[in-house]
C-alpha cells in the first residue's frame, strides 16, 4: 500500500497542528484505525506500512508512532476513518504543550474507494 500525496499532506497538517514543528521534545502518537465513519478498510500490513511511512517522515522531530494505544503517560491520537472528508485536529498547538490532542483523517471523499486507488 502507498499513501498518496493528499492523504500524507493532511497527516502532515495534522501532525503539525497537533504537536508543533518547533518541538523537540519527545512525543509519542497512537496511530488509531478503529473508526468507523471511513469505508476503506486497513488491513495490519496497511496499518504498518503507515506507521512506517509516519516513523521515516517525522524521525526529526522525535516522534514515536505505535498501533497500540500506551498504558501510561501522555500521548496524542490521530483516528483514521473518522469524521468527514479530509482530517480535523482538536487544537493547534504550537510549541506542544499539550501532549494528548487529539485529530482525525478519513481519506473518503476524496476520491479514494480502494486501498488500490491510494498510491503516490
């Protein structure tokens, strides 16, 4: 599975909004894909490779992505297949000083029905 370009541009935004490019500090964000608003299912190799894709675009800025939500600590939640078309975070948040936002991306409407049609 590829990303295409759209859907990495509204993580990007996402991810921005959600923890700030300026931040240096840790941060690690659960990659969520329990909702249910989206049709286009991931399979786990779908879910990895995004996970993958996240780890190698936002190294710099200190992320740490995981697939399974942490016991303890703060941490921010990007739900995928959730809400309408496109991404929606809960705040921006410039600088991070809120380690658990929030955001969602749902890639349907934007001309994506498969996980065949989503490609670089």
């Amino acid at each position: 599975m590829k990303c295409s370009l759209t859907q990495l541009s509204v993580v990007a935004f996402l991810l921005v909004a959600l923890v700030g490019a300026q931040s240096r500090a840790q941060q690690t964000v659960f990659l969520d894909f329990s909702g249910t608003d989206g049709s286009i299912p991931y399979t786990m190799s779908d879910m990895t490779t995004i996970m993958g894709l996240m780890d190698g675009h936002y190294s710099a800025f200190n992320f740490t992505f995981t697939l399974t939500a942490p016991g303890a600590g703060p941490f921010s939640t990007i739900t995928f297949n959730a809400g309408g078309p496109g991404g929606l975070a809960e705040q921006i948040d410039f600088g991070n000083t809120d380690k658990s936002d929030t955001a969602v991306v749902n890639i349907d409407g934007l001309g994506f029905t498969t996980m065949a049609d989503i490609k670089d």
